[in-house]
C-alpha cells in the first residue's frame, strides 16, 4: 500500500514540478530514489542531463565517470584506458590474449595427456600379448622337451633290452652283444677275424 501511495505522490509532484528547471526534477529524483522507486528516480534523472548536460550528480546517480575531461559510462572510461571486454570481464588486450593462449596450451596438454594414455594402453596390450605368446611357446617347449625325454627312455630301455635279450644259438647263455664265429673250433665271440696266411694267429685287423 505505501507503494502505491509514493507512485501517486510522485506523480502528483512530476505534474507541479517545472519540466524545465533542472535541478527541481533532480530533487524530485533524489526523492523519488529514497522511497524506492528506482525506475523512476533514474528517468528524472536522465531528465536532468537532457537539460543540463554537465550536471555532476544527476551523472554520477546515473553512474556516469568524469574521465579525460568528459563524462562517460563505466564501459566507455574502460574503452578509455585501452581495456577491453572479454567474458564480462575487462581487460587488456594482452591480458585476454594471455588468457586464450593459456587455454590453447591447456587444450594441447589434454590431447597429448589423451595421446599418452593411449600410447600406454596400446603398450599394455601389446606387452601382455606378447607374455600370452611366450607362455604359449614357453608350454609348447617344454611338452617337446618332456616327449623327448619320454622317446630318449624309450630307446633306451629298447636298446638296454636288445643287448641283453638271449641269444638264439643253440646252447649260448650269454647275453649283451657278441658272435659265433663260424670257423670250426673257435671260441671267440666278440668280433674278429682269421687271418689266412698260414701260422697266422692274430684276429683283429691287419696286413703281412
């Protein structure tokens, strides 16, 4: 309600204030600002640098900066002293070349930190490929190495039989390898010759 009431007042003040006299509509804005109408207060305002431009408070109400000899907004004191906007912020053009240059270098860190980790993975797989590989061959080789011991055993076994197996001449108990020579009355059984030059009694190899 007392709202309302200062609307109504203020209207009836605009109505007897002298639309020409600067400082009555600055008065009448400064009261209108105190009772909270704020809109309003900045409408009078504005009324009164329309009729005198150089009116310093009615300015500053309005926010307006003495800079370099004339009045100016924030934004045009800023533009003043060689600052510019970036992002709502204001600041020089080296500040905000500064700040793009450090998001490049930010962006370029993230891809080759992505490019590492993917380096890494690769190498990882790679890696445990390769152990999967030579545990496989590592197996392999040693199932070669045990069959191959299992046929070594084999043969042996076969040859240890073979050389003591019974001889199949008639009366013979000897076993491991020997002969029976085949010239009449020789006992000899392990391998050897009869020389045939008569008186001759050597039986391994030679020449007269």
């Amino acid at each position: 309600m007392a709202a309302e009431a200062y609307v109504r007042c203020l209207a009836v003040r605009r109505e007897a204030a002298d639309k020409k006299d600067a400082e009555a509509l600055y008065e009448l804005g400064l009261w209108a600002k105190a009772h909270g109408l704020q809109a309003d207060a900045m409408v009078l305002f504005q009324d009164v640098i329309t009729l005198k431009p150089n009116h310093e408070f009615a300015r500053r109400a309005l926010g307006y900066q003495f800079h370099q000899g004339t009045w100016m907004t924030p934004s045009e004191v800023k533009q003043a002293m060689g600052l510019i906007e970036f992002e709502g912020d204001w600041m020089t053009p080296g500040a905000k070349e500064a700040v793009l240059t450090a998001r490049t270098l930010r962006k370029e860190r993230e891809a080759l930190e992505e490019t590492r980790k993917k380096v890494d993975a690769d190498r990882a797989s790679a890696r445990a490929e390769y152990e999967a590989q030579r545990a496989s061959l590592d197996a392999r080789a040693l199932e070669l190495e045990r069959k191959l011991a299992e046929l070594e055993r084999r043969r042996i076994e076969i040859a240890q039989a073979q050389v003591f197996a019974a001889c199949g001449h008639a009366g013979c108990g000897l076993g491991g390898v020997h002969v029976h020579c085949t010239r009449p009355g020789c006992a000899i059984t392990t391998v050897h010759v009869h020389c045939t030059r008569a008186g001759c009694a050597l039986t391994t190899a030679h020449s007269h």
